[in-house]
C-alpha cells in the first residue's frame, strides 16, 4: 500500500499553536501522531512524507524514525535540512511524479514548486488553510497532517473525499 503525508513537525512545540492542533504539548503531539501512523501503516508499505517532517534536535530524528512502521521516502520540505538526509532512507528534493490509482501525481511539499504538467498535486507546506484547490489545469490535494486527521492516508481516500465520500472523516 502507499500513503501520503505532510508537515508532521515533529517535535515542533510552536506548531501547536500556529496550526491549533488539539494537542497539549509535543510528547502528546508525538505520540498521537506515532500511534496514528502506526495504526494504519505496515511494516512493508511505501509512505511518501511530503516535507516538514521534524524540528528541533535532529539527533532525535532516528528515533522517530524507527518508531514508525513503512518505508518512508521524504519529499524535502522548507524546513528538512539536507545535514538530516542522512536518517532518512530516501530523500528527493525536486518535484516527482508517481503513478497510483491510475494517475498520475506530482509531489511536492510547497504547491508553488509545482512543475508544469496537467493532473493532480500532492502537496503540504499551507496546513489548515486549504484540503484542495483547483485551478484550469491541476488539482492540489493537501495531505498534510492538519487537514487530514493527522494520519497518513492513500490516493483513493483523498480522491474519494474530495468526490464526496468523507471516508477521511474518522
């Protein structure tokens, strides 16, 4: 299976508010987010992280790392600095494009780093301000943490959500 996520800011104290997350502190932030992930993902399954995966001390990194079940590929974000590659199994800095459920998908964590190409964006990096935004050509799905249950979720469940089934929505 595959999955998409975004802006976990892991360890960030001050996304809490800037987001509302409805979290008390990071370690309750952490843990939910942990415990979410690993509610859904298996050990033999592919989650694209499209960016902003943690702040603070990135010595704290692998051991977020290896609390959390799949094979995560990073799509760099503003705030994944390249001194952190290194914990990560894979990491692309660059728009890339995959193919699921039939279509093709650009990923990116910024949607303005979006190339030129007809169909659907994966993205981050705006939080709570939009789910999905359309324009003439593309479509931009948000699958970042706070518009998405703060959970990974896959490309039929945020192409069903936004056809109108909110199978998201638990």
């Amino acid at each position: 299976m595959i999955y998409y996520t975004s802006d976990n800011h892991f360890n960030h104290h001050n996304i809490i508010g800037y987001c509302f997350r409805p979290f008390d502190n990071v370690r309750h932030m952490n843990e939910a987010m942990i415990r979410n992930w690993n509610k859904i993902v298996k050990d033999d399954d592919i989650v694209y992280h499209l960016g902003d995966f943690a702040m603070g001390n990135p010595a704290s990194i692998p051991f977020i790392l290896q609390e959390l079940k799949g094979n995560i590929v990073l799509i760099a974000g503003n705030h994944d600095r390249k001194r952190n590659d290194k914990y990560f199994p894979e990491v692309i800095r660059r728009p890339f494009v995959i193919e699921d459920e039939g279509r093709r998908i650009e990923l990116v964590h910024n949607p303005k780093d979006s190339r030129e190409i007809k169909g659907d964006v994966f993205c981050g990096h705006v939080h709570e301000r939009w789910r999905t935004k359309e324009t003439t050509k593309r479509v931009f799905y948000n699958v970042g943490v706070d518009v998405r249950f703060f959970k990974p979720v896959t490309a039929k469940q945020i192409f069903e959500a936004y056809n109108g089934n909110n199978i998201l929505d638990s």
